[in-house]
C-alpha cells in the first residue's frame, strides 16, 4: 500500500514538472493550423475584387448586379480607411504644428515686426504715397520670406519617420499630404492675422471694413502661396540646408522683381516678376488702398499740366498705381500658385516613394 501511494506520487510528480504549457500549446497550434488559413482568407478577400473585375466580361446579368454592388461597397470601405487615416494625421499634425508655428519665439518675431512697423508708419497719410509703397512692400517682403523658409523644413525633417511609416502600410500617401496640407491652414492663418490687425489701425490704412476684410484675404493668400514654394522646394531637395538656400535665392528675386526696387528691368529678368508672388501680392495691397489711382491723382493735382504733374508722389501714382495689371489676373495668378506649388510636392514625394 505504502509502495502503491509511493507510486501514485511518483507519477504525479512527473506530471506536475513534464505537463506542457498548455498556453504555448494552444499558440503554436494556432500558428501551424489556423493562421496560415486567415492568412490565406484575407488575401482571398482582398484580391476577390480583381478576380471578379477579370470576370465581368463572361458573367450574366446578375453576376454583374452582384459585381457592381460590391465593387460599391468596396469602394465605401476604401474611402471610410482613407478618412480615418486622414483624421488620425491631422489630429497629429495639428498637435504638432500648434507648438511649432505658436511658439514664443515665432509669435514675439511677428509682434515686434508689427509694433515697429506700426511706429515708424504711425497714421501715414493718404497722400504719401511713396511711404505708403514702402509700406506695402515691407508687408510682401516679410510675409513672403517668414512662411516660406519656415516650409521648407517641413518634408525634410520628417522623411525618415514618413519612410518608416509608409514601409509599414500605416497609411497612403494622399492622407498624409492632405492632412499635412489642411493641418498647416489654421496654424499658420494666425499670426498674420494678429500681425494685420495690429499694423491696420496703427498705421492709419483706409478705415473701410471692407477694406480691412480685402487686405486680410490678400495677406492669407499671400502666406499660403509663400508656404506653398517652401513646401515644394523642401519635398523636390529634401534636404534641410540646400533647401533653404534656394528658397532664400527664389524670394530674394522675387523681392527684386516685385516692381517697387526697379522698374524698369533688364528683359533678360524681367520675365521673373510675372511668377514672383511678391510681384502679385503689392499689386493687390495697391489695389484695395487706392483703387485705380484717379482719387489720389486728383487729390495731388497730378492732372495739373502747369503744376504738380512732375511731382514725385505723382511720379509715383504713375509708375505704381495707375494702369496696373487687373486685380482679377492677380487673383488667378496666385490661384495657380496655390494648387500649382501643392502638386509638385506632392508629386515629389510620389517620387521620394518609388
């Protein structure tokens, strides 16, 4: 009995230490017998729409009914994963961009420049006319260079986590462009805005609201065109420095060009002015001040054939102001602009892909 129970504990022993895990078990079942067979389900599933498309041609009526409707509802399916992975990029890209484009250091830069400019033009008179040029043309200066090197960082610094990310299926490249692209529109929206508001009523620009509205849209076309070439510039280099460099050379001749330095230009550049979004941008900020310059021709008395007609502010009416391009042209051009410099980045990173 003794030997018998001796025994007992014996085998019970073993099978407490030799009894396998019944956990481990049941995983490596799993993937020795089942998950071969999922695997091989999910690719069934995801290449049944191919093989139906191939088989449109011999199937009935009905088949075809059967193809359209899932051929629909695979379509649902593709749009609903594309705006989920749209939504999950732009909730990061808008975390992210909050902090870069509002830091302390970015918001200080617009205020100050917004503060000084509106001292040293403090309710400039209408009749300026040559100050009041200036003033213009600071404005497209600043918010031409700012958002543009600003952009160009912004493919170049994130290539290797895009990479990593597109490697691994995590999503197509259309919803990150699109939620980098609608990311970026609040963010950057901002700053101008407060840096108009601040340099409108300083600087004594015409009390209209209508007026204020037109210029604010200037301004934030301006600055999403401005974006738009960094952005391209940095998706086409991809890198940082190089990047940068040419961004600053492109809007320094846009600055040359833009018609307030120089107007009468060699033909041998004078062709820039026609793509340079600073050339626009002026254009249209003297368009809402002073219309078609028949106002401020009459105010200085620049039809005055005996008097004032070679003075300088009219010298200016006449090069600046008056018989300028069409504020509809300038409209389309920075149109062209917008989508123009959007699709070649996207296109470059089509390519950065292959």
């Amino acid at each position: 009995m003794h030997g018998h129970v001796q025994s007992v504990y014996h085998l019970d022993g073993v099978s407490e230490r030799e009894k396998p895990n019944v956990k481990s078990s049941i995983v490596a079942s799993y993937n020795t017998l089942l998950a071969p067979k999922v695997r091989a389900a999910c690719m069934e599933a995801t290449n049944l729409p191919r093989r139906e498309a191939l088989l449109t041609g011999s199937s009935s009526s009905s088949h075809s009914s059967e193809e359209h409707t899932r051929s629909h509802n695979n379509n649902v399916i593709g749009f609903a994963t594309w705006l989920n992975q749209f939504s999950i990029l732009l909730h990061r890209s808008l975390k992210e961009r909050k902090h870069e484009s509002l830091n302390t250091l970015r918001v200080f830069q617009v205020i100050a420049a917004s503060l000084l400019s509106g001292i040293m033009w403090w309710h400039s008179d209408f009749r300026e006319v040559q100050d009041r040029l200036g003033l213009f043309f600071f404005i497209s200066v600043f918010w031409g260079v700012l958002p543009s090197v600003n952009a160009v960082f912004a493919f170049p610094q994130e290539r290797a986590i895009f990479m990593k990310e597109r490697a691994s299926g995590m999503y197509t490249l259309s919803s990150y462009f699109m939620s980098r692209i609608i990311g970026d529109l609040p963010v950057e929206l901002i700053l101008p805005t407060v840096f108009l508001i601040i340099i409108y009523w300083m600087t004594g620009f015409k009390p209209e609201f209508i007026a204020f509205v037109q210029t604010l849209l200037v301004l934030l076309g301006y600055v999403l065109v401005s974006q738009g070439l960094g952005l391209a510039l940095g998706a086409i280099i991809m890198d940082a420095k190089q990047a940068s460099t040419i961004v600053t050379v492109t809007m320094l001749a846009f600055v040359l060009t833009g018609g307030y330095y120089v107007h009468k230009m060699p033909s041998c550049i004078a062709w820039i002015k026609y793509i340079s979004s600073t050339y626009y941008n002026y254009r249209l900020l003297i368009n809402v001040q002073y219309g078609d310059g028949k106002k401020i021709s009459y105010l200085l008395g620049c039809f005055d054939r005996h008097g004032s007609s070679r003075d300088a502010s009219c010298k200016f009416v006449e090069e600046d102001i008056v018989g300028q391009i069409s504020p509809l042209v300038s409209i389309g051009a920075f149109l062209s602009m917008f989508v123009g410099y959007r699709l070649l980045a996207y296109l470059a990173l089509r390519r950065l892909k292959a």
